[in-house]
C-alpha cells in the first residue's frame, strides 16, 4: 500500500461570449487569451510527458460553455485571426528591437511562442482542443470531468430544484455529447455546495465532487481523516476537500509561488508601454489600450523598478519550486500516514487559467511536479479521485456543511450590494419559464413553438451563469456583465411574451439561435417541475 496519494484539479471555465453579430468583439479575447498562454501549453506539457511515458494522473474540469466556445467555427476562425495578429505584432518587435540585445532576444522567444502554439493548434491538432485534452483521457493519464451547464451559482439557485437539476443534468449532457463518454467527477461553480445538491449529482451519474476545506471539517459528523479522504454524502457520492496547505502554496499573493522575483509580470505589457502610433492596430478599436501578451519584465519586487524577464531563469526556479512542492507533499503525507486507517489523499484544486495566463510559468511548474513525482512514487503518487476511490471500498458516511471556496468561504461574493438586484429577475425567469412549460403539458407543440420554448430555456440558463455577479463584484468589466445579464433577460421575456401570444417571429428567432447557439440538445420540457426527469 502506498503511503498516500496527490490529486491535482484543474477547472478550466469561461463565460459564454459569442457575438456572431459584431466583426469582432472584445470579451472574446478571454477565450483567445486563455488558449494561447494557459491551454495550448498544457497540451504541449501532456504531450511531452506522453512522449517521455511520465507515468502521472491528472484531473481536468471543462466547463460546458468553454467546451461549446471551443468546438465554435467562428471562435476558432477568429482565434486564428487573433493569433496572426499576435505573430504579426511579434515579428515587428523582432525588428523594432534590433539594436536592443536583451529585448530582441525576448522578442524572439515570443515569435517562436507563437509560431509553435498556431503548428499545435492549426497542424497538430487541426483547431480541435478538446480533442487533444481528450487523446489524453483516452490514454489514461488525463482524468475529464465537468461542471454545471453555465456555471450557475448553485446554492442561490435553490429556490428552484427545477434549476438545479438542469443546470447539472445539461452540463453533464453537454460534455457527454462533446466527448462522447459520462464523467464520473462534477465541479461545483465556485465549489458552492448546499446540503442537498449530491442527490442532483446521483441522478447524472456523478460519483465525486468537491468543496472548500471547511465544509469537511464543518460536516455534520466530524471527519475522522480530516480534510485527508472523502465523505460518503449518504447516496454514494463523494465529497472531497480543497488542502489548505498546498492551494496556500500556488494561490497565496504573498507565499505563493507566482509572486516569485523571476517569473513574468502579468500587468506589464507592451499594449501599454510602447507608442499609440505604433501600437495601435493591435490594441481595441486602435485608441483603448488592452494587453497584447508580449511582456518583458518580471515580477522583480514590490515598489521596484521592473528588470527585463529572463525565461531560462523563470524555468529554473519553476523547477525547484516544483520540487518544493513535491517535497512538502512527501512531509505531509509522512505525517498523516501515521495517524490514519487509509492513505490520505492530498486534493489540490486550482482554476486552470492561473496555469500560463495569470502565471506564465504555470505549465512548466506544473510538469515539473509530475515528472519529479514519479520519481518519489514509493511516497508521493499522483492519483484521480476516481482512482482513490476504487482503491478504498468504504467512506465516513457524513453531510459536509454550506461552504464554498470564495471570499470568507461562503456566498457574500456573488451575493452583496453590487449584484443582489439581480436574483429577483433571475428566479422570476426561472418561474415563468417552469410554469410555460407545465402549462403546455399534453398539448400539441408546434416545431416553431419548440424552437421559440428551448431558445427561452437558454436564455434563462445563460443568465444564470455564476461569472456576471462575480464580475460586478470584482469591478472589472462591470458593464459587460450587467449587459450580459439583461440581454439574456430581455431575450427570455421577449420570447415568453411571443409564446403566452402565439405571435413567434420565426426572423427574430432565429437571429438570437444564432447568437446564443448552445445546448442544440437542450429540451424545455425538463423544466416541468411535474414532470418527473
């Protein structure tokens, strides 16, 4: 038996933004971003350790509405767009920085970035991305799990079961119909958990999922293991909890490891460093300055003047940073082998976008503690939660308390004087939509009249997502959210008043089909709180 086990999650997410009706729009960048520095690398991190035979296990979370914007024709057409722009950008700086050694030596690096992450996505794996994270499932060493439908916040949607469910139920479709396989693991938007919400999980065939430290430790029995294996909810779900110690390691803006000297600076960047003039036809609407992902400074120190990056010493330090982590993770579990009847599992769940976006050296990190943990495999082995489990035959059978992994552990973040507004409208929906649906139980649904009634139920789903409340709250594109919000809204009540008439204009329709073109399977008789699912 081994001595214990070491789960890292990954939850890779992002709202939906589809905008086929604009030439281009902004918030799309999110995704393009996230591609090029965060999941891109990634894959090039699995690929190699599959090229190397690493033997390692890794869990990933792809959200329903990152997977629909992946598998987009017209987001992949633009994120190719988007990526020659930025080869583009890079060969000027190439030339721009001639007679600057130190810059066009970083200007160099970013041209071949670039180059070798358009051969991954175009040549390697023809703009298909799930594809390759699924390669990886396949081959045993990448565990795919998923989340609700649109990221809905779950315990303030529990006025309704009906949403609750649905939220659920349509993100494990949607991953079924994309991968072509059930996950087995469920990440809760935000870990928000509620008592109650693992009899939805049971319905779609989910086995674990997982919440904040404290909603273990605050269970309704006292965990005999600690944070160290799972609850058993009661049904056969499981639950599993965030380490303190090892999330303090990698998220902690003050111990962490991205606040390191040598790694990248984020907010550095040369869409707000060089020249308007220059800059311009790379930045927003050629006057807003916005990153561009070519930055040349690290992190360097607080309140210092910032030194030119050195990439070679930023993978240096990722790697005996990685050793770091392995090494504590050995202690860790000397420790609690000693007090406990089963081997503990380390679980270490992160948001995937910190990984190369947020901290450019993420990947690299990241492969570093596989490769050295199947080294020190005799102590430290890298597991699912799904393989914990069919190592170990019986759990403590306890509730695990409301909590989630948001600031202060609960729902003040997505619920509070700058986004509250919002929930009335949100449940009302979610009310005029279950009542439209039980109204027309047993009555004949013309196929015009089913298009209008599932496009409502997108819309409604849409404006759920957990990520607009979170933005108004963290002040960053406030207006887009809100706007988010109350499109969504608006296009719900639009089509509610057309349906209540019978007066559906099939143009208009089939404009917002095309705009909110998600969950094609969706059927708006499962929100029927009579009808049982």
């Amino acid at each position: 038996m081994k001595k214990g086990y070491l789960s890292i999650i990954l939850h890779a997410h992002l709202p939906y933004v589809h905008h086929p009706e604009h030439d281009s729009f902004f918030e799309e960048n999110w995704l393009f971003e996230a591609i090029t520095e965060c999941y891109i690398p990634l894959i090039g991190m699995l690929d190699r350790l599959q090229q190397d035979q690493v033997a390692y296990r890794l869990t990933l979370s792809l959200s329903p509405t990152l997977i629909t914007m992946l598998c987009d024709d017209l987001l992949r057409s633009r994120y190719l767009n988007y990526l020659h722009r930025l080869l583009e950008l890079s060969e000027k700086e190439v030339a721009r920085t001639q007679q600057q050694p130190e810059f066009h030596q970083l200007a160099t690096y970013y041209q071949r970035f670039f180059k070798d992450t358009l051969a991954t996505y175009q040549d390697t794996y023809d703009c298909d991305i799930v594809a390759a994270f699924k390669k990886h499932h396949s081959a045993g060493t990448l565990e795919l799990i998923t989340c609700a439908a649109t990221h809905g916040f779950l315990p303030l949607l529990n006025v309704s079961e009906t949403a609750v469910r649905n939220q659920i139920a349509i993100g494990v479709n949607t991953f079924e119909r994309h991968l072509g396989f059930s996950p087995t693991g469920f990440w809760l938007p935000e870990c928000a958990y509620y008592p109650g919400v693992e009899a939805y999980l049971k319905a779609s065939g989910i086995n674990y999922f997982f919440v904040d430290s404290h909603g273990i430790m605050d269970a309704s029995t006292p965990p005999r293991n600690g944070v160290y294996a799972p609850l058993d909810c009661g049904n056969g779900v499981h639950a599993f909890a965030r380490d303190p110690e090892s999330s303090r390691q990698v998220w902690s803006s003050h111990e962490g490891y991205p606040g390191d000297f040598d790694y990248r600076e984020y907010y550095r960047d040369i869409g707000f460093d060089l020249d308007l003039d220059y800059i311009a036809p790379y930045i927003l609407d050629n006057t807003i300055r916005i990153n561009t992902g070519i930055k040349y400074y690290r992190v360097t120190g607080q309140d210092l003047p910032k030194e030119l990056y050195n990439p070679e010493n930023a993978l240096a330090k990722a790697q005996l940073h990685a050793q770091d982590f392995i090494t504590k993770r050995h202690a860790q579990i000397d420790a609690l082998a000693a007090t406990m009847d089963r081997p503990p599992i380390i679980v270490a769940p992160y948001d995937a976008e910190l990984f190369g976006h947020w901290w450019f050296e993420g990947p690299h990190w990241l492969e570093s503690v596989l490769r050295i943990a199947e080294l020190d495999s005799n102590n430290v082995q890298t597991r699912s939660c799904s393989d914990y489990l069919a190592t170990q035959a019986k759990h403590q059978i306890a509730t695990p308390s409301a909590s989630t992994w948001g600031h202060q552990g609960y729902s003040s973040y997505w619920i509070n004087e700058t986004n509250d507004w919002i929930y009335p409208f949100l449940h009302q929906a979610e009310a005029d939509l279950e009542k439209l649906a039980a109204d027309l139980q047993g009555l004949t649904v013309t196929p015009l009249q089913t298009r209008a009634l599932n496009q409502a139920a997108r819309s409604v789903l849409l404006a759920q997502a957990s990520d607009w409340p979170f933005i108004m709250k963290s002040g960053t594109t406030i207006d887009y959210a809100k706007k988010r919000i109350t499109d969504h809204l608006a296009r719900f009540n639009y089509l509610h008043d057309c349906i209540r008439k019978n007066k559906i204009n099939e143009r208009y329709l089939t404009a917002l089909e095309i705009m909110d073109n998600i969950f094609p399977d969706i059927d708006f008789r499962a929100y029927n709180p009579n009808q049982k699912p």
